[in-house]
C-alpha cells in the first residue's frame, strides 16, 4: 500500500541519498530491494510506509522530512529516539525507591523513559519509566531495548524479528522492524507507570 506523500518526496530522497553518499544500487542492497525499486521511488514519489520509513533510518533523515518536508533532514534524538536514558539522581522522589529496588538485583540495568508509542498496545506509554537490563539475554516475547542507527527503541522480541505493538493493544497486526541493523542493548525488566 503507496503512503500519501506530497510531490517531493522524490526530491527529497534524492537530496539524503546524496548527502549520505549512497548510490541506489547500495540503497536498495542495504534495504534488501532492488535497485529498480529505488529508482522507482526517485522517478514516482510513491513508495510504501515500511519502506519510507527504513530509508529515513538508514538516511539519517527524520520521516517528518523524508515524507512531508517538515522539519530539518536531520533527525534530533528527541525526534527519532522512543526513549531516554535517565540517571537515578534525576529521578522524582517517588520513584527512586522502588527503582533502586529493582537496579539492586539487575546491577548491570539501565533507568529509561519512554518518549515514543510504539509498544502502547502492550501498555507502555510515553513518560513511563523502565529497568532495562543490559546483561540479560533476550527471550521470546521479551520487551527489549535495541538500537538502530545509534537510535533507541523498543519492541516486543520474536527471534529473529522485533516487533511493534499494534496501538490499543489488538485487531491490527504487529509490524516488523524495518530492514536495517539493529542491535539488542537490553530486555526490559520493570516498568513504572507515571498515569
């Protein structure tokens, strides 16, 4: 399914290709396409969410840019990231007892707070607080912290897929991750909901 883009999309593709340095053949091997494929996109404008989406990531480009031509090209962490690292000491009061609690038993966990929507479906919400553990090895069905393009995110783990959570939970099928490294960092292990 064509996403709706505006008449720039190719334009703007071509501009990150350039300024990233990759010409289409190595677009489309990095995407696992075919070189045609990207030259489509260069000619049309039109190309699928999925695959929008992964020449964002892959471009160092923000999808705002990439599909609307809103915003800088450049994507900034609070525009990309679906999450921050926090120190304990920048924690509200209320919540550093219990998180020191759970940073006890996982020495090698990390505190995070949740800036994307990706796993509401699994009710995780933007502004929760999670333990992620940075030496547990992942499991099937594991809420995981990993890292595609020096950007964070999280998703539910299905070896050797990761998937985001439908949004409210059910009826629409889970979507992989798009086809770019991406690299495991952590299994989340506690949640703490600030609603």
């Amino acid at each position: 399914m064509a996403a709706d883009i505006d008449e720039g999309l190719a334009s703007r593709l071509k501009e990150a290709m350039d300024a990233e340095g990759f010409s289409q053949a190595e677009l489309g091997r990095r995407l696992h396409v075919t070189r045609a494929a990207v030259s489509n996109w260069i000619k049309t404008g039109t190309m699928t969410r999925r695959n929008l989406k992964a020449c964002a990531a892959l471009l160092n480009s923000s999808y705002e840019w990439l599909s609307e031509g809103r915003g800088p090209r450049k994507p900034t962490d609070k525009v990309m990231s679906e999450g921050i690292r926090i120190e304990i000491n920048d924690l509200g009061n209320d919540l550093v007892r219990p998180i020191k609690g759970v940073l006890a038993s996982h020495p090698k966990a990390e505190v995070w707070r949740l800036t994307g929507e990706a796993m509401a479906g699994a009710r995780y919400h933007p502004g929760d607080y999670v333990v992620v553990d940075t030496a547990k090895t992942a499991e099937p069905k594991d809420i995981v912290l990993a890292e595609v393009n020096r950007t964070a995110i999280f998703r539910l783990y299905f070896p050797p897929y990761l998937f985001a959570m439908p949004l409210g939970g059910g009826g629409a099928p889970s979507q992989t991750v798009d086809n770019i490294v991406t690299t495991i960092r952590g299994v989340v292990v506690a949640r703490f909901s600030i609603s």
